[in-house]
C-alpha cells in the first residue's frame, strides 16, 4: 500500500524521510512517497498531485508550528483528503501538541503528536488495517515496540536542532470555547431534524450533517438494528478513548448505557491523571462521535464528563 507524505519547509521534510524510512517495518505491504520537492516553493501543482494520488491509499501532513497556517499545507490537505477520505489523512504534528493545532482546515482530521507514543500507535494501526494483508495486531505491537525508539529518537533530534521560536499559546478559555460552540451547533441541528421527524408519524429519516459523516434520526420506535449500530459505535469510542487513557490496565470496567449514546469507565488514579493530560483529545471524541464520555474514580465518584454539557 503507498502511502503520500506531504511535508513543507526543512523540519517537515526531515519528520517525512524519516517516517517513509521508518513505516515500512510495521507492515512490508507499506510503500511510503515522499516528494523531493517543496510545494511552498509552488513545484508541485494539484495535476501532479492527483497524479500520485492514484497509487495511494493513506496520507500523512507533516505539520510544525511554522507550516500549519501556510495556504500550501492546507491546499494540499485538502486535495488529499478529497482524494483519500477524511480517515485516510492524518496531520502528523513534529513539533507542537494537538491542542496548538490552529483552527484551519486541517483540524478536521484526527491529529497525531508525534511525541506521544500512544498516538503514534493508533496512526500505525489505522495504516495496517487499510493493508493488504494486515499484519496480526500482536505481531504488529512486537514491531511497535521494537522499532518506536529508534523513530523517537530521530523526531527529537530534529527538534532539537530547530528549536521553537516564541509563538502565541492558545488559552484554554479559547478552546473550550471552540468546543461549547461546536457542539452547540451540532445540538441545533439535530434538534432540528427531531422536531421536522416528530411531524412524519414516526417514520424513520436518513439525513446527512457535515458530509462525510452521517447521523441516523429515528423516531422513539428505534428497531434493534439501529439500536445495535449505536451500541458497536459507543463500543469504537470506548476502544479509542481506553487507548488515549492508557489501555486496559488503567480502566479497569467500561459499560455502555443509554442504548449506546454514552460510555461508562471506572479508571485507576494512574488512568485518572493520563486522562486529564488528555481531556481535549476525549472532548473531541465525544463531540465528534455524539457519544458521551463519562470518567469515575476508583471509589465510583465523578471525575469528568465529556461533552462538558
């Protein structure tokens, strides 16, 4: 499977050689491009792009805090991710956290922090499972692990060597905020269509909001497949927020309740300190999947809820 690395400016180029060097032992089926031609500098054009674009199923952005805001990065995303799907695109951060991602285009799709191994783990799993054929995922962690220091090592190498100029920080009030009004609007739509459903006489309607995704609205009679559909849903956040938290050793119950509208876990106090360093990430989760996120503490107290609403 090839895999398109666009990168733009001397760190993202050094973040991409060293990713199309380095994924090819996760899975042999892996075939990394990377262009050696910058597309700030306007050498490669959306013809030439499609072009490559025919081979490739994946897509990573090698963003840095001086390249996010650049038209030519966002361009670029955009043809890929029209090209490939949202799914298949991820903006591999090389020197900031996905909290400093600005609010561009390109926060759409769901970041890695290079520096976060767990994130990286996930990018690598997303990769193998569009593989023909996959690697086993036991045998795929073995490979993880094995080879993850050397990639480590080479990512804090080049950051060290380009070390950060002073940049304004996003304050916390500014992000929330983003979040309150993004799920707020989705509130509003949905609201919305229950109300124009509720005058159907309970029939069931297939609308869709921020095409590619879609939400299902059904009247109160919701049969037992729609009901299932919701359950597996509620199941994959819970997969993906146990992995932001730390893994089945630091939650130790997960329940699914609400008939798949909201998920339950009970986590140690060493789940409960990673999921504050992560509560942005599990926010967004929630919002984008209209699944809620609620956290207890060993004792079965509250810790936090997401949407935070």
């Amino acid at each position: 499977m090839q895999i398109f690395i666009s990168w733009s400016g001397d760190m993202a180029k050094l973040c991409a050689e060293a990713l199309r060097d380095w994924l090819p032992y996760m899975n042999n089926a892996i075939s990394p491009f990377v262009s050696s031609q910058d597309i700030s500098k306007g050498e490669r054009g959306l013809a030439k792009i499609a072009g490559q674009l025919q081979e490739c199923s994946f897509g990573i952005v090698c963003v840095t805090r001086e390249n996010q805001s650049a038209p030519w990065i966002n361009f670029e995303s955009g043809a890929l991710s029209r090209e490939l799907g949202e799914s298949s695109l991820i903006p591999f951060l090389l020197d900031m956290q996905v909290k400093d991602l600005s609010s561009g285009p390109l926060t759409q799709f769901q970041a890695a922090d290079s520096s976060n191994e767990t994130d990286v783990w996930a990018m690598v799993k997303s990769i193998n499972e569009k593989c023909e054929p996959p690697v086993e995922q036991a045998r795929l962690r073995t490979m993880f692990d094995r080879f993850w220091g050397d990639l480590a090592v080479q990512l804090t190498s080049i950051r060290n060597a380009n070390p950060p100029t002073e940049t304004a920080q996003r304050e916390v009030p500014e992000i929330l905020d983003e979040l309150v009004k993004l799920a707020r609007e989705q509130h509003t739509r949905i609201g919305a269509l229950e109300k124009s459903i509720g005058s159907t006489g309970g029939t069931t309607s297939h609308y869709t909001i921020n095409d590619p995704k879609e939400v299902r609205i059904t009247s109160d009679a919701d049969d037992s497949s729609t009901v299932a559909g919701r359950r597996e849903r509620a199941k994959r956040v819970g997969s993906m927020a146990r992995e932001l938290i730390g893994g089945r050793s630091r939650v130790t119950k997960s329940v699914v309740v609400g008939g798949g509208s909201q998920i339950e876990f009970v986590c140690t106090e060493e789940g409960i300190l990673k999921a504050r360093a992560v509560a942005l990430e599990l926010s967004n989760l929630a919002v984008d999947y209209m699944v809620g996120i609620t956290l207890y503490r060993p004792d079965g107290t509250e810790e936090a809820s997401y949407p935070p609403f």
